[in-house]
C-alpha cells in the first residue's frame, strides 16, 4: 500500500464518520506534519489502521455531545503507578486471609480429630492408644489385659492386688470412651505439644491428691468387687500396723547411727492411716494405674504419732529429748569398771507422756539401779569355788559380800543426767567384800573354812596357804544345827559368858557358859568359843556333834582357841560348809 493509500485510513475531521449512535465524527483537512513524518518512518504493521480505529470510536464513544478533537498519545506514566501499588496492597490482604483460613482450616480437623482419637504417649494401664479412636483403643486394652495388678506401696509397706477371676478386669471400651472424652479437643494444639513433649503418659491424673473426691469406676468390669478389694488391702494395713504403737516413744525415736532423737525415726511409729490409704488405691485404680506409690500422700498416708502431733510438734519434743543425751559416765565399784551410762542408756528412761514436755522416769531410774545393784549384791547369794585341796565347795546364805545402795545409786545418775556429766562415779554400797568378782565366784580373799562335814576348820591366807586349822565340834543337828553361809569375824574380844535364850517353862537362861575367847561371826549368837566341858576325845571324832554338840556354836580345845584368837581380826571372812 501506498503512503497516500496508508494516509486515506486516517479519518478526516471535517468529514463526518459512521459511529455507533449514528453520530458521524469531521475528518481532519490534512495530516500535520509530525503525524507525517512519523508516518514516513513507520513500517507497515498488520491491523495498525484497524487499532487506531478502534481508539478513536472508543473515544467518541465516551460522549456523542463533544465537539472535534484531535488525538494525542501521552508519554505521563503516573496514572499507571497509583494503579500498581493499589494492586500491591490487594494482593497482601488477599494473601493474609489465604493464611488465615488455612489455619482456620487445620485448626477445624484438629478438633475434628482430637474428638474421636487420643493424643500421642496416651495409654490405657499400660497400653499405648496414640492415635486411635475408642474402638481401636478398646481392642487393643482387652487384648493386651487379661489380668490386671496394683502394687501399693511404700516406706516398709507392700501389697499388689491381682484379681482371682480369669476374666478381664478392665473394661476397654469404657476406658477409651473416658479418657478420649476428657481430650479437651478445643485446646488440642497446647494438649498436642504437652502429650509430644511425654506429658500425657497415662490416664493418672498428676497434681495433689484429693482425698475427698469421687471415686469413678467406671473403667473397671463388673469382674471388680469393690468390697473384696477393700477388705484385703485393709487386713494388709492391720497387719502392718500391729507392730506400731502410734505414740511418740524414746525407743522408737532414738536413731543410734546419729546418737540422738529424730523426726526420722520418731515417724517410723507411726500407723498407716487405713481409710487414706484404701481411698488413695482406688483412685490410682480408677485410672487403671498398676502402682501407687504413698509417698505421693505424704503425712496423709499415716496416722500422727499421738493422734495429734505435728512436724513442728514432733520436733521440738525430739530437741528437748535430745537434752538429756549429754551423759557420759563410767560407774566404778571397789576400783573396777561396773558399768556405764550415757546416751544410749538414757533413752529408755525419757518419758513422753506429755509429748511437748518430755521427762525423766525416775521411777525407770529406781528400777534399773535395783538391777545392776541385784547384779552386784552377793551377801546370801550361792559362790562356787575350789578350796586349796582340790575339794569342789558350793555355800549359799550369810551376810559377808557386797550390798548396794540402790536409792543412792539412782540419785546419783539423776544428778548425772541433768548436769550432763562425764567422767567416773562411785557407786555406793552399805557394805563391801574383800574383792569385785563376777557373781557367784568367791568375793574373799583369807578366810576360815569351816567344812561341817569334816568336823575341822582351815585358816588360809590370801595367797592360800593355812595359817590355822583344828577339829571342831558343831550344832546338833536338828534346831541347834550350825548355820551354813559365807559370814565374817564380828568381835574378837577374848573371855565372856554365854547366855542362853530363856526357857519359857522356868524362865531362866537355858545356859550360862563362860568361855576365855569369844570370836562371833552371826551377829554375836553364834562363833568360836573354846569349850572346855567338852571331852577332849570328842574333838577327834566327826561324828561326835550328833550327841554332844554345841546350840550352835564351833566348840574348840582351849589352846585352838586361843591359836585363832591370836592370828584373826575383826571383818575376816568366815565359810561354813558341808
């Protein structure tokens, strides 16, 4: 086509032109000379004319009442801005709510699927249900439970409950059903982190136990009898009970290791509180937990020592206690270590009858002061010995040997406690023997033996050598009979006249003797005496006591007499035997 050809599709503004409407546009006189030019310079484009023309109609379009006008294409481009930064923001909010109702979105299924099925790490006694809905969760409990235990225990207590019937005990299905029905599937997003996180282990609900709350059931079968339940577990807690008093006592309070009172050991009295503790089992056993452990209950799960006491109380009771314990001293007899009392000791005598207040038994004290000095008395106990002959003796009676103050022996571990003392005591004693032994070997050091059997007497000195020994004549035997036992020399003071008791039919002395040396050794009834009335033959003969014997006393020939007066002093111990 040619350039006019080309210049002819430009319409004329002074002709007029066809529109839409039937409004016919002016057809402009001639091209201006830029439109020209530019026209020289454009390369033939398919449809350009037909565009141009569309522009133009478009245009009048906008208004058939306008006058001519010309056609101008603008270089401005700000129109085109404004219009890209709105686009920019529509396209912001157009992607927030995008993200939004996804949210929305997943938040929905959640609760959706947190309403049929249990959170990840949820079991049911035992058994992993992550994941599954009630019927799943149901199958796989019955499956795995055909048995179900408990153990309850703690501190010293153990006891597991395992049913007798072979039917399952569990009731799967009931279980499920509670424990997805409590997911919360609102919160399901928090409970999900939690359960991921290890949270949500079991049905056992964690926090402080509420003793005073329902207990629900409903998870067992009807193969659970509640009563039977009850009643073994409470004969458990009987038993273990027995061998607690429930009160606060220094023997049950003293810890040895630690040589003081303890809260520690004070509790271990105590009995374990049966209605708390059969309760706190069957709430463990409501969410099928296969243990409880008490000391989850703590003080709940015993009963306080006293029925009242406290911690606190408790305490303060074991500090005053622990007043007493300061003692340490060692008891002397004679010189010899007899005994000692320090903490260990004291415990037994600390009462708690008033538990705030806690006091010395002195009556315990008196006590065990009147033991240990039983354990020291020998005046009339039995001695074993062998005499310097080989002879095997035994005598029992007398009034030689050791006798213990106990009154005296009891204050003075009194005062010891209350001052605390350390160091040694003497004990007092009303009356000594020559030496400590154990009880029942021979206390004497020197002594008289005098074998009744024998008819003769020994004088031995410490080291057992006989310093003095003649032949005697005895007692009859019968009421004048001399007495046997373990005596001592009570005066030595040579001549004197022995009296008899008097005789009730004619109220005089039965006998009136004068003898030159008078050595007693029961009270001043019975001694040595020389008896020169007696037949000098009859000395030799053992048996001669059965007719001519004394009332009582150890006849002698007046030089034995006088051999024993001279050798002999008062307290000297003196041994009548068989």
């Amino acid at each position: 086509m040619s350039q006019l050809d080309r210049s002819q599709l430009i319409p004329d503004p002074q002709q007029p032109s066809r529109q839409p409407g039937g409004i016919q546009s002016p057809r402009p006189i001639a091209p201006a000379h830029g439109q020209q030019h530019g026209a020289a310079n454009t390369s033939p484009r398919p449809n350009q004319g037909q565009h141009q023309q569309r522009q133009q109609r478009s245009a009048h379009g906008a208004g058939h009442n306008q006058g001519p006008s010309h056609t101008r294409v603008s270089n401005n481009r700000g129109p085109a801005d404004n219009r890209s930064a709105k686009g920019n923001k529509t396209g912001g909010k157009t992607a927030f709510f995008v993200v939004l109702g996804l949210v929305a979105i997943v938040y929905i299924v959640g609760v959706v699927a947190f309403s049929q099925i249990a959170y990840p790490n949820t079991t049911i006694a035992g058994v992993d249900i992550s994941f599954s809905n009630a019927s799943s969760a149901a199958t796989k409990v019955n499956s795995a439970w055909k048995h179900y235990k408990l153990t309850v225990s703690g501190e010293d207590f153990s006891w597991t409950y395992q049913p007798e019937s072979d039917e399952p005990i569990v009731d799967g299905e009931a279980a499920a059903h509670e424990i997805i029905g409590s997911n919360e599937p609102l919160l399901w997003p928090s409970r999900l982190i939690a359960s991921l996180g290890g949270k949500n282990v079991s049905a056992t609900k964690n926090g402080t136990i509420d003793l005073e709350q329902d207990v629900d059931l409903s998870m067992l079968s009807d193969a659970f009898d509640q009563k039977q339940f009850e009643e073994d577990l409470g004969a458990a807690i009987d038993a273990f009970n027995e061998g607690r008093t429930g009160t606060f006592e220094a023997s049950s309070s003293y810890d040895e290791k630690a040589g003081k009172f303890t809260i520690e050991k004070a509790r271990s009295n105590e009995k374990l509180n049966r209605e708390h503790v059969i309760k706190y089992a069957e709430i463990e056993l409501a969410s099928l937990s296969e243990t409880v452990d008490l000391t989850k209950l703590g003080n709940d799960a015993y009963e306080p020592l006293n029925g009242t006491l406290t911690n606190d109380q408790i305490q303060a009771a074991c500090d005053a206690a622990n007043n007493f314990l300061g003692v340490n001293v060692t008891l002397k007899l004679n010189g010899n270590d007899a005994g000692k009392v320090d903490g260990s000791s004291v415990l037994q005598w600390i009462s708690f009858a008033d538990p705030a207040n806690p006091t010395l038994d002195t009556s315990q004290i008196s006590n065990w002061a009147a033991d240990l000095a039983n354990g020291f008395n020998t005046v009339g106990s039995t001695r074993w010995w062998t005499r310097a002959d080989g002879k095997q003796c035994a005598v029992e009676g007398g009034d030689f040997g050791w006798s213990i103050d106990s009154s005296t022996l009891a204050k003075q571990v009194e005062d010891a406690i209350n001052n605390k003392q350390t160091g040694e005591i003497e004990i007092s004693y009303s009356q000594k023997a020559d030496t400590f032994t154990a009880k029942g070997e021979p206390d004497w050091k020197a002594y008289i033996d005098v074998d009744l059997s024998e008819q003769h007497a020994r004088y031995y000195d410490e080291g057992g050598n006989i310093v003095w020994e003649a032949n005697f004549i005895s007692g009859k035997p019968g009421e004048d009979s001399t007495p046997e036992g373990v005596w001592q020399i009570n005066s030595n003071d040579g001549a004197t006249k022995l009296i008899g008791a008097k005789d009730p039919k004619t109220g005089k002395p039965k006998y009136e003797s004068p003898v030159s040396y008078w050595m007693p050794f029961e009270g001043n009834m019975v001694g040595f005496h020389d008896a020169t009335w007696q037949n000098d033959k009859s000395f030799d003969d053992p048996n001669s006591y059965k007719w001519c014997g004394s009332h009582g006393c150890i006849n002698l020939r007046l030089a034995d007499a006088k051999a024993l007066h001279d050798c002999i002093s008062v307290g000297l111990c003196v041994v009548v035997h068989s």
